[in-house]
C-alpha cells in the first residue's frame, strides 16, 4: 500500500465514481479500477460495492476510507509546515447552490481583489446537500445551503450535528422566471392552470426547488407540468427559457443585468414559498479576509 492508493480511494469515495475520479486524477479508468482492486487484496477488505447511486464504501471500507483522510491530513500539514509559505498561494474555496447573484457576487468579488495577489480559487455549484459534504470532506472551506422557510429548523438542525455554524444570507420568495416574450410574460396573473400546457426547467439535483405546489386552502393538489427539462450547470438554463417556448423555471431574483442580457422576466409565484440562504463552515474553521470579503459581496447582491 502507498500514498497514491489512499488518494485514489479517497476520490472514489468523494466522487462516488471510477470514472470521475480517474478524470480529477488525470488517469485511465482501467488503471484506477485495478489499483483499486490491487489495494482491497492488500488490505483484506472489500472497500466499495457498486450501486445504482455509485461506487458507495462498505461498512469497513468507510473505516478505512476515514484513517486513509486522516493520513493524508497530516501529510498535508507536513507539508505545509516545511514548505516556503512565501510562495504558496492563497487559498479561497466556496460550495454555493446554483443561483445567478452568487455566481455575479462571485464575479465581483474577483475582479476588486489586488491582480498582483497570487490566489487560488475554488468555486463549486452543487445542491445543499453536495455543498455540505464538499464543506465536511475538506473540498471547500466556505459553503452555502438553501433551505425553504417549513425545513429551516430541520436543516439548521441537521448544519449542527455535521459539527457546522452558520450565518443568514438572506430571505426570498420563490419567483416564476420565462423568457419576456413568452405566453406566461403576457398573462398579468400566472394561475397554476396557467403551467398544466408549458414546460417547466427544473435542476436536477436541487432538491429544495423540485417541491411540487403545496395544497391552496384544503383543495386539490396543484398540477403537474406536461414536461420537465432536468439540467445540472447553471449556463445553459437561460439560452432554454429563450428557445422553448413558453418554458419556466422557479428561481430566487435574478439580477436585473441578467434579465436584460438574456430577455426574460420575473413574475410571482401562483402560490407563495418562501427561502434562506445560509453561509456554513466548519465550527473549527477561523475565517480568512477573503471568506469575510466574499460573504459581504454576496450580501450585497442579495438586497439588489
């Protein structure tokens, strides 16, 4: 067993995949397979058993999987003790949920910092969930979750047990977004009837925004749109919402210079639901300048 069998273990287990993992590792996935192989028969162990969900760890493999972090760990600090610090660059890493003011916040953030400063940066979009594995794996420092107002206990609650401290971003209401030359932009009201015939665009594994209409007043559950379209990167949502017509999506307010860009509208909600956004780190994580720098930015497009 060597160093470079624990990395490749450890990027099967974060990336849940063979194949994902050999491309973070710049390798063939025949080459991984087998030295993944090669490390069970070391070891004794089944380390992963494959699942519709992926390559998933076996109740020792997780055991394993855990020492194997753990020495990498203090292998890192190792060499972060003795390395010249003079030339190591900074380091700025953040998990957010798929959202246009992050991704502008983001931009801006960027662009005020000092161009000569050598820094490193990390910006990863994800659901909820994958920004609090990436926060407690070490793959982010900084992350973000979205929660709608009915679960805010449950997943402030679920931010603490994963040993993690949070601050509030900020509250929206979930709004309809459409291209601005569509049927919905010309409707002064958007019914629930109004989404039974259009399509609705949909993140795939954003969990909190895939709810279905809760119940109005004891009557009926509200529809089911005729067709989804699931897409999981956030570029491609708006060049849809021009092309399909009559398309939709539920999103947080987008950024004026974004709706103008791309020509769309906002309109309210046939029902009403509301959202936070909460920043979340490790307890034991010490903010730097730049977490600090970033979070004030966000802040600042989250009341445009």
């Amino acid at each position: 067993m060597n160093l470079a069998h624990l990395k490749y273990a450890v990027a099967v287990a974060r990336t849940m995949s063979i194949t994902k993992a050999a491309e973070e590792l710049f390798m063939q996935q025949s080459n991984l397979s087998y030295a993944i192989k090669k490390l069970e028969e070391e070891i004794g162990i089944e380390i992963f058993r494959r699942t519709s969900k992926g390559m998933l760890p076996t109740p020792r493999g997780e055991e394993f999987l855990i020492d194997a972090r753990n020495i990498l760990y203090d292998l890192e600090n190792i060499e972060k003790k003795y390395r010249n610090d003079t030339q190591r660059p900074r380091e700025f890493s953040v998990s957010v949920p798929r959202a246009s003011y992050i991704s502008c916040a983001f931009a801006d953030f960027v662009k005020t910092l000092d161009p000569q400063d050598t820094i490193e940066f990390i910006y990863r979009e994800t659901n909820s969930y994958g920004a609090i594995n990436n926060v407690i794996n070490g793959n982010c420092h900084l992350g973000m979750i979205r929660t709608s107002v009915d679960q805010e206990e449950h997943n402030l609650t679920l931010l603490e047990e994963k040993g993690l401290k949070y601050e509030l971003v900020g509250e929206f209401e979930r709004l309809l977004l459409t291209a601005e030359d569509s049927w919905l932009a010309k409707r002064p009201v958007v019914t629930v009837e109004d989404l039974d015939c259009v399509t609705e665009i949909v993140h795939g594994d954003s969990a909190p925004m895939r709810s279905i209409a809760p119940k109005n007043n004891g009557e009926k559950p509200c529809r089911i749109t005729r067709s989804r379209i699931f897409v999981y990167e956030r570029s491609s949502q708006f060049e849809l919402l021009q092309t399909i017509p009559d398309s939709y999506m539920w999103s947080n307010p987008i950024p004026d210079c974004l709706l103008k860009q791309f020509g769309l509208i906002q309109k309210p909600a046939p029902f009403k639901r509301t959202y936070k956004d909460y920043f979340f780190c490790k307890t034991d994580y010490e903010m730097t300048v730049l977490d600090r720098e970033f979070m004030r930015t966000v802040r600042q497009w989250a009341s445009k």
